[in-house]
C-alpha cells in the first residue's frame, strides 16, 4: 500500500519556513531522520547518488504487427487521460505522483507539479 502526502498541508503548516519542492523536503527527512538515528555516518554522499527518474505519461499495448505499421506522425493512444495525474518514478519504484505543466513562457520545456508522494511500500493506500 501506499501512503499520500499532502505537501501544500505541510509546507502550510510550517511557518517561517521557505517553500522547498517536495524533493527537497523529502531530502531534508531524510537527513535528519539519519542524523537522530545515527544509522549513517555520512548523508552527504548518500544524497549524491546519481538515480535516474521517469515521468510516465501512459502506456498502450499493441500486436507487433500494427506497431510495425507505425510510421512518423502516427499517433499511438495511451491509457491515461488528459488531466489525470502522471507516475513519478525513480529507479523503477513510483515515488509521486503529479500533473504536467509547462516551465518555459515558449511552450517548449515540460516538467511536472508534484501532486503526490508515495509512501513506503505496505503503507497506507494502493
């Protein structure tokens, strides 16, 4: 199961604090869950680990021979709706959940708002 966390309830919550993306907030718990714990020596290069992270925006599944028809401009349909919220996923776990947004004034650049993050793995719901 996984667990919501509801971020803007969070960052409203904590007064005096500027708002850091939930990413950074998530950095932060986790140093300072390893400072009280003292179960890492150095966090500092445990945060430096390079991961890679997706945004999944749909998936389809198709017979190989209509995917070898495919050809520049075709158009495949995804599962996933406009406005539903997209994946979030680091090294191959979901760890959010978010919309897409445009970042750039031009159209050109795409990012997501983080809407979601997802829990521990036999926490809350899903």
């Amino acid at each position: 199961m996984a667990q919501s966390f509801d971020y803007e309830s969070a960052s409203a919550s904590d007064e005096g604090h500027t708002e850091t993306s939930p990413l950074e907030r998530l950095a932060e718990i986790a140093a300072r869950t390893a400072e009280e714990t003292g179960k890492f020596a150095n966090v500092d290069a445990i945060l430096r680990i390079p991961v890679t992270m997706q945004v999944v925006l749909g998936s389809a599944t198709i017979p190989v021979a209509n995917l070898m028809k495919l050809g520049r401009g075709a158009v495949v349909p995804l599962d996933h709706r406009v406005g539903e919220p997209v994946d979030v996923v680091v090294n191959g776990r979901v760890v959010a959940r978010g919309e897409v947004v445009v970042v750039e004034e031009d159209n050109s650049r795409f990012g997501v708002s983080l809407t979601e993050i997802v829990g521990p793995l036999g926490q809350g719901d899903t």
